[in-house]
C-alpha cells in the first residue's frame, strides 16, 4: 500500500459515518463530516497504516491510524488502530 494507490477522493463510511476524504498525493487531506469539514495531512507508516492528523478548528488536532486491508484499487476496508476497545470498522470506495 503506498500513497499513490491511495490519492483521491473517497466515500468513506466511518462506523454508521458516511463522508468524504479527499486525499491529495503531496499529503494533504481534507474530511467532508457531516456539519463539519476537517483538515490536514495523511499518510503510510511504516506498518503500512494509513494514518491522518486532522482537525476542524485549526487549533486542536487528532491522529489515527488505520488498519487497512486492501480490496482492489478502488475499495479498501479497515479498522481503526486508535483504541482496541473502540474499533470502527471503516469502508472507503474510490469516486474518483
């Protein structure tokens, strides 16, 4: 998994969630939340997760990592790597 197979825009469902990522190539990134839109940068680890740092308010600001099990080029699945008592199972499909 690298960033290129990676770069685009998403519908993502985050737990019960649907939202857009939008994730550029340089590492920028962008959340369309509902009622929110968040900010940032993404990347691969060295595990391989990809990982965000965002926020909404440009003044605190939130990590994850992510667990991904690759499906074809335009649809992953995974779990977040946060928290194990607190696992959202995510689902991202490529729009473009």
């Amino acid at each position: 998994l690298s960033r290129k197979d990676l770069a685009g825009t998403w519908t993502v469902h985050w737990g019960a969630v649907k939202a857009i990522f939008i994730l550029k190539l340089n590492g920028d990134y962008e959340c369309i939340w509902p009622g929110s839109i968040y900010i940032g940068t993404w990347g691969i680890n060295n595990k391989g997760e990809f990982c965000i740092t965002e926020s909404c308010t440009h003044q605190s600001w939130v990590n994850y990592s992510i667990i991904i099990a690759k499906g074809n080029k335009h649809k992953y699945h995974g779990i977040t790597g946060n928290n194990p008592t607190n696992q959202v199972q995510i689902t991202m499909e490529r729009i473009r």
